[in-house]
C-alpha cells in the first residue's frame, strides 16, 4: 500500500531514465561498475575469540563492489579452514595471516596488516 494510494496526490512510480510506468518500462536494468581489487584495500587482523580461539579478520571490502560469499569460499579453500561472513566482514579461523594476505593479493587486492 503506497501512502497516497486512493486520493488525488497518489502517482506511481517512474523510470528515472525514460519516465514511462515502471510497470510498462522497457529500460534495461542498470549496473553498478564495480572497483576493480587493485583499488581496494583488505584490512587484515587477528582477533581473539573466548575460548582462546584465534580468527583472523578480512575488512575493508565493500559488499556491493565484491563477491563475499565467493571470495570467503576461495579463502576457505586456500586455507584449508572454516569461516563465516558477517556485516561485511569476513572471518576465517584460526591464524591465516599469512595464506589470506598471499590469496588477496594473488587476486589482486592490497593489503594492510594491523595488530589486533
């Protein structure tokens, strides 16, 4: 239900780019240009967790310009560990520093490593 829907002040919404019905539009859907990995920096650190486990932390990627998912899988397979992706930032345990900065920057991305 839109706010308006029902009195004189209701529209509905138009393409931006052709100004027909979005319902009618024909225009093709839009793509964001992703930035190329050698214009992203990957923030690497080591983070401990209870139980003294130790994690080592992927941040600084942009969601919408990358592949998480399929980047943690890679990462995954690289270091021969588990993992997780939450709010954007990737997660591999144990202490993988030196694998993942390796695969990062294999890929092409650069790098910082910062105490943690």
């Amino acid at each position: 239900m839109r706010l308006f829907e029902g009195t004189p002040f209701d529209r509905l919404p138009r393409c931006e780019r052709c100004g027909e019905l979005e319902a009618e539009c024909a225009c093709p859907p839009q793509t964001r240009p992703r930035t190329p990995p050698g214009k992203q920096t990957a923030r690497l650190s080591l983070e401990k967790r209870k139980r003294g486990k130790v994690v080592t932390v992927i941040r600084g990627l942009a969601e919408a310009e990358n592949d998480l998912p399929e980047l943690l899988t890679r990462l995954q397979s690289t270091c021969g560990a588990g993992g997780t992706l939450r709010d954007g930032v990737l997660e591999i345990q144990g202490n993988q520093l030196n694998r993942v900065r390796e695969a990062l920057q294999a890929i092409g991305y650069r790098v910082k490593v910062s105490g943690g």
